[in-house]
C-alpha cells in the first residue's frame, strides 16, 4: 500500500492526519476523559500531538499499521481517529480507536470503524481482527459487540503503560462474522 486510503461513509471522511490537525489532536488527546482507557498519557502540550501524527505516519509509511482521522464531511476536522496495527504473517491486524468526547454516543465510532473493517476484510484480505479492552471500558466493549466481535476472555496483565499492568479483554471479529 503506497498511498493512504481515504474512505467515506454517509457523515465522515476518514483521511490521513496531517501537521495542521495537530490543534484538533491535541483537543481530543488532552481529554482525561479520552485517554481514561488509552494506552497514552492525557497531552498537555500542542508538540504531543505533533509527535503523535509524525508516529502514526511513519507507522504507515513503514507498513507497520495504518490511523485514520477521524472528520466530519460537513468541516473536515479530525474528531478522533481509528486503525489498524499490522500482522502480516497471520493476515490479522489489531483495532485501536479513540474519540472526541463531544462526539460520544452518536454512532460516529461505529460508523468509523463498519468502514475500517470492510477496508480490512475486502481490501487488504485480512483474516480476523483484534481488540483488546481495558475491563472498566464497558461503552467500548459494547461497540465492538455491536460490531460482531466475540469475547475471548481476559488476558492478565497484558498491557503495561502509565506505570502499571493492566487485564485486557479480547475481542475477535472474523472475516466469516462479516
């Protein structure tokens, strides 16, 4: 995949992140509320999200994952973001997500990611997907139920950031769940 895809549902346009969104990153980074269950401290500074978009192009551009911003058709303003982490060898890829909490509760997270997951499936002959949750994220478990993945169980302390380990859910949606 050389060029970033941009795809289109009925109310977003998910598009690569570029510099200049680093202002509407930063809004949703700097959230405690947003980054409650993230994997990355809450920002306090613009340059974190500067350094957040430079990752996740780099990400791409070395073929080792893929994060849409999240925009609204209506003013192209990222909102949040959504993507992939690649595993080639098992034609899998690992779900990651996160969104403005002004937009909670409207349907935009599972519009994102419908698109997302068909672009996985269909264009890049993915085999099943993987979403590992923080236990308390009950709306994001919710979701992804919503979206046809089954519950694998608790891992253990599996992940391990702002200082502790953590007990992850894991979700798997398979291509034949499509």
């Amino acid at each position: 995949m050389d060029n970033f895809p941009t795809l289109e549902t009925q109310r977003l346009l998910l598009r690569q992140e570029k510099p200049e969104d680093a202002g509407a990153v930063f809004e949703v980074f700097s959230n405690p509320k947003v980054t409650q269950f993230h994997d990355l401290d809450t920002f306090t500074n613009i340059e974190e999200a500067f350094s957040l978009i430079e990752r996740r192009t780099k990400r791409f551009e070395t073929g080792q994952g893929i994060r849409w911003g999240i925009t609204r058709q209506l003013d192209n303003i990222v909102i949040g973001s959504c993507g992939f982490t690649w595993d080639k060898q098992a034609h899998s890829a690992e779900i990651g997500y996160e969104l403005n909490s002004t937009y909670w509760r409207q349907g935009i997270m599972k519009e994102a990611l419908q698109a997302i997951l068909q672009y996985g499936f269909f264009e890049c002959n993915l085999q099943y997907v993987i979403a590992e949750v923080m236990l308390d994220n009950i709306a994001s478990k919710k979701l992804l139920c919503k979206l046809g993945f089954q519950n694998q169980g608790v891992l253990k302390q599996h992940g391990f950031w702002k200082g502790q380990y953590h007990d992850l859910e894991q979700f798997i949606l398979t291509l034949d769940c499509q």
